[in-house]
C-alpha cells in the first residue's frame, strides 16, 4: 500500500510540475537583462514593445529587451538564439534554415515569422563581417528586413548592423545615414552606441580629429547601467586607437589598462576589441613584440568575433615574419584563409 501511495503522490508531483510548464510555454516571454516578463506582446515597434501581462498592459523599451520567445514557437528557434548569442553563427544559421526543426507551418504569427527572418539575417550579416559569406547578399537580407518590417523591434540594431556592412564595404557615407538612426533614439545608452558606431566611421576614413571628438562627446553622456557601460568602455576604445594615430602611446596605453582593469570577463567580444585596440597601438609604436602578444590573446582566448579574429590574425602573419618566424607565420595566414576568405584582412594579406 505503502508503495501505492508513493506511486500516486510522484504522478501528481510529476503532473503538477507538467502544468507548470504547460502554463510558461502558453504565454510570451520577453527576455530583459535582469528578469523576464511574461503575457502576450500586443504591439511592437522600433522603440518599444506592450505586454499584456497580468491584466494589464507592460510597456517595455527596446533598449532594455535581449529577445523575445513567443507561445507556440518551435524549440529549435530558442536553441538558434542561444547558439548565435554565444557567436557560432553558422551553426544558428543551419538551425534556422532547416525545416524539419523550424516548420514553417508552425510560424504562425508575424512576429515569429519576422524574427526567423530578422536571426537569418543576422547571422549572415555576422559571418559577412567576419569574412565567411558575401557582404552585399548579406546586406541585401538586412535592407529587405528593415524596408518589409519597420515596426519590428529589432529594427535599430538591423540599421546598426546595415551601416557595419556597409563600411566593410568602403560605402562610408551611406552607413552614416544607417547609424543616425540610432543617434536619434531617447536613450542614453544607444546614443553612445550610435556615437561609437560614427566614431569608428570616422577611423575608417582616417579622420583622427572627428573620431576623437566623437568618442570624446558620446563619453560626456550621463547614463546608467551595464550596457551603457560597456558601450562606454568602446567609447574608451575609440578615444585610445585615436590618441596612438597621434603619436601619444602612454596616454592610449593607459586607457586600455584602466578598461582590463574592470573589464567583465564575459564579455568576449569587449576582450577581443580590448586586444586588437592594444596590438594596433603596440605596432603603432614601434613594440613588435607586445604587439604580437595582444594579437595572440585575441587568436588563441577571443576568436569568436570573426571580424577581429580575422584582424588579429592577419596581423600576426605580419609579425612572425618580422620575428623571423615563417613557420608561425603560415599558419596564422592558413587559419587566415580557411575561415575568412571573404575577409578584407584575407585580401589585405595576400596582396589582392
């Protein structure tokens, strides 16, 4: 009897647990840095996205969501955003493109169907910039996006992520107008963000004097948080490659030191730029052999940003070979041309 009633009380357990997460599965999850907030997303636009949650309608800013699960959505679709957040973007890529674990039938929504599209576009887009797919097809997918979908709330960062494409493609005056978009938002955050996006527009065009200015101004803008911090801290960055193109080594030095200093460990890509900046500013001034190691951090502890893995490595090929070390040096170009091809770094490298 005994073993009869233990049976009854683990299915009910077991049943309990069952309608709990039948009961989080049928709602929208909207995903904010610090908690979540479940209901139904009733509307969206650019700059924010209402909730009905718990009778009553949540108003919540764009700036403040990391994604949104939707009831109904297929599993491999969350699977997708956790793989591309941790930057294997082709691997998302595979997950979003194949019907057996996306089925098409079951984006029944156009919010679901806009973020499947929104991710493929994404991922493509990341793996243009890192030199693994075609920059103008990536772009292509962004701009359908963001002219089919403008009320969508991923639409900022589409802009942010056309104006990256289209620098790498040396169309400097039309990523301006992209990254403006986000220069007009309310946020404090997302003006930084937007200022180190026209910031580094400025550095591609060499104009070292409108770059410092830029990343000087943005830095004088009061605002709170996590992500403005860190966007702060690529402000630093900018302000740091600015001041080595000037000649002042240990000024710019010293701005890395202090971002190592409190720099979150988890931010991989924020590292990454932290070692490119520095190798960049090594070479810079002349230290080939500190140089070659802030690139070597990046190559063998921040490779996941293929943009500046890409950036690291076709620096190293440069420095073995200054050291004397050819060996070393074909295989970083290896690496190079392996997984970046498309890279300009790759083209840079091999002279084309």
């Amino acid at each position: 009897m005994r073993k009869l009633y233990l049976a009854r009380q683990m299915l009910c357990t077991v049943g309990c647990l069952i309608g709990l997460w039948s009961g989080a599965s049928a709602q929208d999850t909207v995903r904010l840095a610090d908690r979540t907030i479940q209901g139904t997303v009733k509307s969206m636009s650019p700059l924010q996205v209402v909730v009905e949650h718990l009778g009553q309608d949540t108003t919540i800013p764009v700036n403040e969501i990391r994604w949104i699960t939707f009831q109904g959505e297929p599993a491999a679709l969350n699977t997708a955003r956790t793989t591309l957040a941790g930057g294997r973007y082709q691997d998302a890529l595979d997950i979003l493109n194949d019907p057996k674990k996306i089925p098409p039938e079951q984006l029944d929504r156009a919010e679901l169907k806009q973020d499947v599209e929104y991710y493929k576009a994404y991922c493509l887009a990341k793996l243009a910039l890192g030199g693994s797919a075609d920059i103008a097809e990536a772009g292509k997918t962004l701009v359908a996006f963001v002219q089919n979908n403008p009320g969508n709330y991923h639409y900022l960062e589409a802009n942010e992520l056309i104006g990256d494409l289209l620098v790498a493609a040396g169309k400097y005056k039309e990523a301006e107008t992209y990254y403006n978009t986000l220069a007009k938002t309310p946020w404090p955050d997302y003006q930084i963000r937007a200022g180190v996006a026209l910031g580094r527009l400025a550095l591609a065009q060499n104009r070292i004097d409108d770059a410092e200015g830029i990343f000087s101004k943005v830095l004088a803008i009061p605002a709170k948080g996590p992500q403005a911090e860190l966007y702060r801290q690529e402000a630093q960055l900018g302000k740091a490659r600015c001041l080595a193109e000037k000649g002042k080594f240990d000024e710019a030095r010293k701005i890395i030191e202090d971002i190592l200093a409190v720099a979150d460990a988890e931010h991989q890509e924020l590292h990454a730029r932290i070692y490119t900046t520095l190798g960049n500013i090594e070479r810079k001034a002349g230290r080939t052999k500190e140089a070659l190691l802030a690139f070597l951090h990046v190559d063998q502890l921040y490779f996941t940003n293929g943009e500046l893995h890409a950036e690291a490595l076709a620096n190293l090929v440069e420095l073995w070979n200054q050291l004397h070390k050819p060996e070393r040096a074909a295989r970083a170009r290896q690496v190079l041309e392996t997984r970046y091809k498309n890279s300009p770094w790759t083209k840079k490298v091999s002279g084309a």
